[in-house]
C-alpha cells in the first residue's frame, strides 16, 4: 500500500461486518460490528494507514477469536469456515 496516499473515509456513512465462507467459497453468514465494537477490535489487525480498515478484507486468524467473541458477542467459529473483517459504504 502506498503510504503516502490518504485515504479520507467518512466513518459516519462506514459500515464493519465479520463474514464467513464456507468450504465451496460461497457466503455462509455476517455479522454487524458497530464503530465502537471496530475500536475495540481494531488492534488485532496489521492496518498499517488503512486506521479505519476499509480498503480491504482483514482475515481473522485463531488468535483473534476470544478478543471477538468477547467484544463482538459473535457465534464462535466454524472449523471448516473461513472468516473475515469486512468494511461496506452505507448504501453500497
């Protein structure tokens, strides 16, 4: 990424969602995550200047799991899922 870009996101028309894959990569579930929640969770993620991550889709790795399900009061994973941290524009 370059970092001499700035990326001027409006937080207030922003959305967050952890989404799941399952095997055949075909989308299994979502689950909202509120601007509180993402401050919150926000620091388990390699961001670099992507601070409000919405420029890309965040992986969630094993670790992360007890911080989010604590945070976010999410459903535990699936084994056989693959999950993610995903940003949206309000009407997009």
């Amino acid at each position: 990424m370059d970092s001499g870009r700035s990326w001027d996101f409006d937080v207030e028309t922003m959305g967050w969602e952890l989404v799941w894959f399952g095997p055949d990569e075909w989308l299994a579930g979502s689950f909202p995550v509120t601007l509180e929640q993402l401050l919150q969770i926000r620091h388990l993620f390699d961001y670099g200047d992507d601070e409000w991550l919405g420029l890309g889709d965040y992986p969630i790795e094993p670790h992360h799991w007890p911080t989010l399900i604590k945070v976010l009061s999410c459903p535990a994973p699936e084994p056989q899922n693959f999950y993610f941290l995903c940003a949206f524009t309000a009407g997009s």
